[in-house]
C-alpha cells in the first residue's frame, strides 16, 4: 500500500509504546472486555513499567483485558466508574493494594473531554448529597446544587479501532467506540491498534469516527482474541 511508512505507522507494538514510562497517566479504551487494545495492553506488560495510573471504565473482568494490568502489579491507582465483577480490581481495593477512584460514569466522559476541550474544571449535580461530593468544592447555581469536578488528562491513550488509515483517521465498531474518541482527544500520545490499515482516502471523510489530528501512532494488529465476558441467549420454553 502506498501509504504504508507513513510517520504515524509503527512497525511493532513495542515501538507504538515508545515512551510509556513508569508512573504515567493511562487512558484505555473500552467497556469490560469489549473494543480492547489487546496487542497494547500485552504490550504495556512486557515493557516492565510499573506504578501507572489506569483510566478506564472498569480495569478488564474475568483476569482478562486490563485485568492482566492488575496481576502484573503494574498500576497503583484505578480510577474508573464500574467495578462490576472484577474481582481482580475488587480485592486489590479491599486489600489497599491498588487505590481506587470511583467516578459517576457521565462525570468520567466529561472529565475527559473537558481536559480535550482544554477546560479545566465545571460544575455539574451529579453525586451531589452522596459519597462522591466529597472533598470537593460545592456551588449553588440557580438554586441548585453543583460539584465542581476538574478535567481528566493523560499521558497516553491505548484505544482501538476497526479500520485505520495511515494518517490515523479511523472508525470504531459499534460500542467498541466507547470512551475511545474523548480519550483520543485527552492524552498528549494517542495510539491506535488497528484491525484494517488502509491508504488515506479509503475511509469516507463522512464516515471517519475519529480525524487522525488526535493520533499520534499506528500500530497494525489484525488478530484479536474479542472474548465474550457473558454469554447468554434465551432459553426455549418446555415443549416448544
């Protein structure tokens, strides 16, 4: 492909991670086990980094995912808006092992898009008069009461998407977007592990999720493991 040794495009995942450091702020996209970075996520692993900081919806599930991160002993603070059933995460924040903070998930997604939109701080009523408002400031706007929450940045982001071009422009599959986009648009380093690398072009400007403007690196990884964590389908009624 034409456009393939494009800046952006990496060679391996070990070079699409270059820079990663212990004791950074990351940013990982997806919901449970859905839309994971699998190739990055190893990645992270075999780079013996240590003491990161996780943002993430909820660390991985079931010792998959981002839950390798927590049995690896590579992070030190979780900060997230679902435990769920991850237990990997639940007895590591009884233990004290790993700190955990538990944000409002709508709180999470604005966090993150106010340090995008180079916002600092806003006000919003979410967890007021519950655990959440602790410790922060509180403000009555017309006569009702706000939180003030401050904007989430990062120093990377490790999301994945379907299909890529060179420049990094992408779309994402399904709810496998998730919290990708804002997290893209919140890191100072985006990297994206791609499905399907394509020329520029070949993704309809009407039809790009994300502008490559927010990626900084590509990495091709066209195997993926996409674990289910449940899967259920409805039973036949007896005599049927």
């Amino acid at each position: 492909m034409t456009g393939r040794h494009h800046h952006k495009v990496r060679d391996s995942v070990a070079a699409a991670l270059d820079g990663l450091e212990s004791g950074m702020t990351v940013m990982v996209g997806g919901f449970g086990l859905c839309g994971n970075a699998e190739a990055l996520i190893r990645g992270v692993i075999d780079k013996g980094v240590k003491d990161l900081t996780l943002v993430s919806n909820n660390a991985g599930n079931l010792g998959k995912g981002l839950a390798t991160w927590l049995r690896a002993d590579v992070v030190k603070k979780v900060i997230c808006s679902y435990l769920g059933t991850n237990e990997d995460l639940h007895s590591r924040m009884a233990s004290g092992a790993i700190a955990v903070e538990v944000t409002p998930q709508g709180t999470l997604a604005e966090r993150m898009r106010a340090a995008g939109a180079g916002i600092p701080a806003f006000f919003t009523p979410t967890g007021v008069g519950t655990v959440v408002e602790q410790g922060k400031e509180k403000r009555t706007i017309d006569g009702r009461e706000y939180l003030l929450e401050r904007a989430l940045p990062a120093d990377f982001a490790l999301i994945r998407a379907r299909t890529v071009d060179t420049f990094g422009n992408l779309r994402f599959y399904r709810t496998a977007r998730n919290f990708s986009p804002i997290m893209a648009t919140a890191a100072r380093t985006t990297v994206v592990e791609a499905d399907r690398l394509v020329d520029v072009g070949a993704i309809d400007p009407d039809d790009v999720h994300l502008s490559g403007l927010y990626v900084h690196r590509v990495v091709h990884v066209p195997e993926h493991e996409d674990p289910f964590e449940y899967k259920t389908s409805r039973k036949r009624p007896e005599g049927k």
